[in-house]
C-alpha cells in the first residue's frame, strides 16, 4: 500500500529531476510540509484528510513556483551541485523552520475511521489503506492525462528533449521550469497528506522519503509517469519481502527487519549497473 | 610498399536500429596520401571515420590498420597505434586554456609516456603556432570562435603524433582566405609522413587536396578514384549533385 | 605573469596561486596552535582540519573528473572503523591505523569504483549514496563492528591530546599537497580532460575508467586517513558517528565554497563553514541549522563557483555579473 504513496512522492521528485536535471533535496521536506498542512487542518478546522490532499497539493505547488522563480532560477544553468547545495539548504531552513512552528513533537492525523477495515479472503484490510492507495493511483492517472493532453503539459515534455528547441517554438522557460517544480512540490504535498493518515508526523519524516524517491526514479527511470508507479509499487513488494528475511552471513546473524533498506539499495546498485536507464527507461540521453 | 601503415577497410557495415548507415564498405588507405572522402549529408562519413577511429564498432566487416583489426582495441588506445582524429561537432575541453587542452593530446598520446609535463606544453605550443592559435594560447578553450575552435581539434589531434589523421569538416565555417591557410596546413602535415582522410564538403578544397577519393551514398561506397575520375563519373553527379540540387531547389521556393 | 607562475609551477588546473599560498601560511600557523594550551580550541581545529581533509578527498573525484559522489562518509567510516577494530585486538598506534585504513578505503574504493563508475551523472551519485547508506545499516547489524552499540576505543591520556591534532594537521596538509601535486602533473590533466569532455578524453588516449577509478580510490584513502585519527581521538565509534549524514554533505559544501578542482578551495571552505558553524552552534543552540542553510542558500545564489574562483576573477564586477548571468533562465 505505501507503494502507492511512494509513486506519487517519486512522481513528483522524477518530474523535477528529469526535466530540470535539478536533484531536489528539499523533496522530503516538501513531504513533511504536506503531512503539516493537513494536520493543521485536521486540527485546528477538523477537515477530513482526504479533503486536505488538493489543499496540501495547491499549497505546496504555489510554494514550490516561487521558489523556482525567485531562486532556483538564478542558478539552474550552473553545474549540477549548484542546484544540489542550494535544496540542501532549503531543506535546512525549511525543516528547522518547522521545528519552531511544530517543535519537534510527534504529531498524529486520526479521523474517527482511522480503526476501520473489512476482511478479504482472511485478510484484514484497513478502509484508510485501500483509499490511500485509491488516491495516489488517481492523483497519478491525473498527473499522465495532463502531461500528455495539456498545452502546458505537452510545453513541459517538449522541454525535456530540447531546451532550446522548445525556447524557439515559443515556451516561456523560466515560468514552464517554475510550473514543474511546483508541481514536483505540488505531488510531494498531496503524498505528505496521504502520508498523514499512516504514519507519525515529526520535522524529520521526510528524509527517509526523498531517499526512496531516488531509489524509485532509478528503478522506474526518470521523468516518467509509468516509471514511477510501476518503480513505486516494485519497491513497495521489494521492501516487504526484505523485511522477512533472515540470513546468516559468515556466522553474523543478519535479520530482515533491520537490512530492509540495505537489500533495497543492494537491489538499486545492481539495477543500476545492469540497466543504468531504469527497468522502464529510455536510452540516455 | 610493406603492408605496414595501411589502412585496409573491408565490407564495413554498421546500423542503427534497423537503417544501414553503412553497408559494404571497402577501400584501402596507402601511407602518405591523402584520401577526400565526400557523400551528400546522411550518407555515412562521420559513421565511418567513427568506425575507423575506434569509437564504434562495426556490425559487420572490419577496420585494420598496420595489421591490427581496429575493433579489437580499446577507443583509447586506438590513438597509440597512430591514429587521430577531429570531431564534426567540435569537443574542446572549454574550462582548459587552449594550451592545456593540447598539451592533453601530448601527455597521453602515442610517446606521452616519455614526455615530461613542460615537454607536453612546449609541444603544444609549437602546434598552435603552426595552426595559428598562439596568440589564443593562455584563454579558456569556451572563449574561442568558431574557426579556431576547428583549427584547437586538429592541434589536439597533431599532438598525439599521429601516422594517420581523420579531418571531419574540418574547414566547415571558414571564409576562403582562412581555407587557403587550412589546405596549406593540411599539405604541410602530409609532407611529414602523415596519411590523411578528409570529409569535407567544399568541393573545391577537397579536389585540390585529395591524391584520391572516396564517395559514399546512403551508405554504400558508389565511387573510388581520382578526383579527375570523380568530377567526370555519371554515377557521382546523379547520386551527390543530384541531392544537392534537388536541396538547393527545395530552399529556393520556401 | 601566468608564464612566470607556471615556471614557479603555479597557474593551470590547481586554481589561483595566491588562494593556495594564502592556505599554505594559514597551515602554517595552525602549527602553532597547541602552544596556546587551549583544548576548546584544539578541539574545534582538528575538526576543521578534518573536515578540510574530507572535503580534499571529495574534491579530487567530484571537482577534478566532475563525477559527483553522495556517499564519501563511507571512506570515512571506513577508516574509523580501521582504527577501532585495531584497538580491540589491542593494537592502538595511529602508525598502524592509518596505513591500514589507507589500504582497505582504497582497496574498497576499487571494487565498487570499477562497476559504479560506469555510471554518469547523477546516477553515479545515486550509486555512491546507495553504498554509504547500506554501509551504515551494514556496520549496524554487524557483530564484529560492535553493531549499533559502537565500538569504544582506548581512551586517549591527556598528555597525548596534542598528538591527535598534529596528526589530523598532517593529514590535511599531505592532502593539500597532493592535490596540488596531482594537479601539476599528467593524471590531474587526464582528470580534468575526463571532466571537460569524457569522449574527446577517450579518443586523446586517457583511459576513462583507470583514471576516474584513480581519483576515486585516492579520494577515498584521504577521507579515510581523516576516519582512522579521528576515531580514537574521539574514543569511540558507532554507525552514526562514522557515516554521519553531516560528514558526508559536508564536504561536499565546503569544496563548493571553497572552490572545486582547486588546490585551496576544500581548505578554505572547510575554514569558513565549519569555524562558522561552530560559531553558531554556540551562539544560537537551537537554532543554528536555520542560520546554517540560509548561509548555505546566499553561497550558491551570489558565489556558486566558489571563493577560489573570486580570488581568481580578472574582469572585475562585470566577469562576475555576466558569470551569473549565464546560469540563470
């Protein structure tokens, strides 16, 4: 099920990274801010976290414009690391800035269905699973539609495969790159706020997610809609089977639960090495 | 004539998904001359000097020269059995000063081993003096003009004391006066010893250097001679000029 | 001018030959430094001159071939973990710690370095955090390694405290020095081609893998010699002192600070960032990462090629405004 979040969040983070070639280190933090807003509205306004999803995506994604606008911009044509740094820092500020906000407490979303499940052929399922899942396959099918059918969209591939090509036939670079980033933040937010009904919320949660977002652009292969779900969903059932390992190497006694991340990115490397464009990719461009 | 320094191309082909940008090519290249290799624009000359200079290898057929097949070495070790080559789209290594980018060439080509570091610089400062660039020597290679960024690829490649140079486009760009200059470098290395093949499409600069010519057409190897031979073959002027015309029309009406 | 200098051996690809200069006299004086008998301070150097050393291990890869890693810690906590398995087989001599760590940081750097650094671009990077995260769960469910508990070596007697710093000083001035040896000579050059052009480097006759490794694996031995003497100057070692998320981007800041593919710019940056932080950790306890990524986000928006770079400029404000320029939309 977390599959399904983790597509949308890696969504988001291949968008920027595939189209800016910005890695955005902020990517995680971006979540946690989406997790954030919905609790705040949970709270103090008793708003159903699912309505809090387009908020949390509207929100962020007129966060994520600015930034690009005001400051990515200025520097997104320098090498790599430029872009790199300048997130990193974001990511400082914006997580020690939630921490004055929230302070570092661990803070929970419960609506009064949260208990709620129904049993399948002996399995228990919980109703707020299922629905996360729904939600993040629907935000997902959103998100291909518009990239494939929208000016903009098509404005936003084009630029993909040539800058300066694009520039000609009349794309406005510096607000197309604001709009993809926004929207990279947009995903992150809406994923946050799905995050919100399953997990504990902390200034720090993010991080563990913009390291499976990288994991999940590279196995699905960057700036692909398709890649990122399939990616998202591989990486889901990779992660649980990892955790019921148990392995005895060379008389060290390895338990699954806690090398699930170590057998994820083994699964990486190779992936890597094997198929450096993604199981779904392209050739390199 | 021994067999050494003879670049002998057999039924080369090479394709790209399912096109054929060379089918059965064949020629021989004899040391010291200088080979024009022509073909209107698609039909497989920059495929070939990249075959020929080791960057890719063929689907069928092989490249060998002094009595080593090509595909069986290592890209950068080509350049040690003698090798060098320009790049159409040129490849300056732009945060480098122009000295450095050919003191590279130096340093790790053919006898770069043997050479000291100042050995490699005082080599390539000879080399922009002779192709024109002193005067350009300490800025970045990213604040050259077009022409002398062509004339910085062939320094590079000189540098690696080559027997035999590939020249692609390399005089694409230049006003006549500046051809002049390049064919009489082009001649200046030729008379060291070293054989070269130039694709080039100024006609005239081509005719008035090549000891022979190669012409190519979708692929395919369609005329060898001299260049007399060339000018007057039915089957060049329908094949090359014929496109040319065909294109030149084609811009005429939009 | 630049023919005089490059006859001194200055100029060329190790950066402006005054920032050096200037690294070199504040080495120097850091010399000096235990004499004041100031332990706060010793402390607080050491970790800067560690921090220099890491950041020249980074930079030789990252700054010189242009390969960006993500996950250099691990060389780090390599070395750390050197030192520390040797002391629990009693063996507590930084002569024997660091060659050991130098050996195994390079023999490592080797076997990952010739499949990963296939790899372009990002997904190198993408590669090299991969290893350093699995190397940290790794060294956490590893018996042998003390797992999450850590391992504690022997503790340091107070007469020995200097040693440790004039250690540390040591490593990062044999890591300065060799930068700018490496750049005076061929392979920096053959570094620097792979950087500006990996195919024309190729067809020039550098052997992209066997040098892109060298950088790695020479890289690696110097992050990890700053691992082996600061482990049992610490005294202690676990998985989240030796991979560190803060010691592996870091480096990475202060060589961009600094100046990357420069011989100074890891020292200089490694000087600024890590004094300031230092300042504003003690000034503002709470919330000194604020201050820390905003200065982060001002470096990269007004001197994003770094302060060797300035030092370097001729052109004046005009080469700096249009320099700018050219990485804007």
């Amino acid at each position: 099920m977390a599959g399904g979040i983790l597509a949308v969040a890696a969504l988001g983070f291949s968008l920027v990274w595939g189209i800016l070639n910005i890695i955005n280190l902020a990517h995680g933090t971006f979540i946690m801010l989406g997790a954030y807003i919905t609790w705040q509205l949970f709270t103090s306004f008793h708003l159903d976290p699912f309505l809090s999803v387009p908020i949390a995506f509207a929100i962020m994604y007129g966060f994520g414009y600015v930034l690009q606008r005001g400051l990515i911009n200025q520097v997104v044509r320098a090498p790599i690391l430029a872009t790199f740094l300048l997130t990193f820092g974001l990511s400082l500020l914006l997580v020690n800035l939630a921490l004055i906000v929230w302070t570092g407490d661990t803070r929970a979303v419960s609506p009064a269905y949260s208990g709620a499940n129904f049993t399948v052929a002996g399995v228990t399922v919980p109703w707020t699973k299922l629905a996360t899942l729904g939600a993040a396959l629907l935000i997902t099918a959103l998100m291909h539609v518009w990239l494939v059918r929208s000016k903009l969209g098509r404005a936003i591939r084009a630029m993909a495969m040539d800058v300066g090509a694009a520039q000609l036939a009349g794309v406005r670079v510096a607000h197309v790159y604001a709009v993809t980033f926004g929207l990279g933040a947009g995903l992150a937010g809406a994923a946050g706020a799905l995050l919100s009904l399953s997990y504990s919320l902390n200034p720090s949660m993010g991080e563990p997610f913009l390291i499976k977002s990288f994991v999940v652009c590279v196995l699905g292969g960057l700036g692909s809609v398709q890649g990122a779900l399939v990616g998202g969903l591989v990486y889901g059932i990779v992660e649980s089977f990892a955790s019921q390992l148990d392995v005895t190497v060379l008389g060290q006694h390895l338990s699954g639960s806690g090398l699930q991340d170590v057998i994820a990115l083994v699964v990486l490397l190779v992936v890597l090495v094997a198929r450096p464009t993604g199981i779904m990719g392209r050739a390199a461009a | 004539m021994s067999a050494d320094g003879v670049l002998r191309i057999e039924n080369v082909g090479m394709r790209f998904g399912g096109l054929w940008a060379l089918k059965g090519v064949s020629f021989e290249v004899r040391p010291g001359s200088i080979v024009g290799l022509i073909g209107p624009n698609g039909s497989g000359k920059t495929t070939l000097m990249n075959v020929i200079s080791g960057v890719v290898k063929p689907a069928e057929g092989e490249v060998a020269y002094a009595g080593r097949t090509i595909a069986d070495v290592p890209t950068h070790d080509v350049c040690r059995l003698g090798i060098a080559r320009t790049f159409q789209v040129v490849k300056p290594f732009a945060g480098l000063t122009v000295r450095e980018n050919v003191a590279v060439g130096a340093m790790y080509g053919r006898d770069g081993a043997t050479l000291s570091t100042a050995a490699c610089f005082d080599r390539a400062q000879a080399l922009l003096e002779e192709v024109g660039l002193a005067r350009v020597a300490e800025r970045p290679a990213s604040d050259l003009t077009i022409p002398d960024r062509k004339r910085l690829e062939v320094a590079k490649a000189l540098a690696l004391d080559p027997s035999l140079l590939l020249l692609d486009e390399v005089m694409a760009g230049l006003n006549a006066s500046e051809v002049d200059e390049a064919l009489h470098l082009l001649r200046a290395v030729n008379a060291r010893g070293v054989t070269l093949i130039v694709v080039e499409h100024l006609m005239k600069a081509i005719m008035s250097i090549s000891t022979s010519i190669v012409v190519l057409a979708e692929g395919k190897k369609i005329a060898e001679g001299l260049p007399a031979e060339i000018v007057a073959s039915p089957a060049v002027v329908e094949a090359y000029l014929g496109a040319r015309y065909a294109a030149r029309q084609g811009r005429g009406r939009t | 001018m630049n023919r005089l200098l490059r006859g001194l051996g200055l100029g060329g690809i190790t950066g402006s030959p005054q920032a050096f200069a200037v690294s070199l006299g504040i080495m120097a004086l850091l010399l000096a430094l235990p004499a004041l008998h100031n332990g706060y301070l010793e402390l607080t150097f050491r970790n800067i001159l560690m921090f220099a050393a890491m950041s020249y291990g980074w930079n030789l890869l990252g700054g010189y071939t242009g390969y960006v890693s993500f996950g250099n810690v691990v060389f780090f906590g390599i070395g750390a973990y050197c030192s520390a398995v040797l002391s629990a087989h009693h063996v507590d001599s930084l002569l024997a710690d660091v060659p050991v760590a130098l050996v195994c940081a390079a023999l490592f750097a080797i076997v990952v370095g010739v499949p990963i650094l296939r790899l372009r671009g990002h997904y190198f990077g993408i590669a090299t955090l991969g290893i350093a995260l699995a190397a940290a769960d790794l060294a956490n469910n590893l018996d042998v390694l003390g797992g999450s508990g850590g391992l504690a070596l022997k503790q340091v007697p107070q007469e020995q405290f200097s040693l440790y710093y004039y250690a540390m000083w040591a490593v990062a001035l044999a890591c300065m020095l060799g930068t700018f040896a490496i750049a005076r000579s061929k392979l920096g050059y053959a570094f620097v081609a792979i950087r500006e052009n990996e195919d024309a480097a190729q067809v020039l006759g550098v052997w992209p893998t066997r040098y892109k490794v060298t950088a790695y694996a020479l890289g690696a031995m110097m992050t990890a010699a700053a691992g082996a003497v600061y482990a049992p100057a610490n005294g202690f070692v676990d998985p989240s002192i030796a991979f560190a998320v803060d010691d592996n981007v870091f480096p990475i800041v202060m060589s961009i600070l600094g100046g990357m593919g420069t011989a100074a710019g890891p020292f200089i940056g490694a000087l600024l960032l890590a004094g300031l932080n230092e300042i504003l950790q003690s000034q503002f306890v709470k919330i000194h990462s604020l201050f820390f990524g905003a200065i982060i986000v001002l470096v990269v928006l007004f001197l994003p090629r770094g302060i060797v770079y300035l030092i370097g400029l001729r052109g004046g404000m005009r080469r700096y405004l249009a320099d700018r320029a050219a990485f804007r939309v």
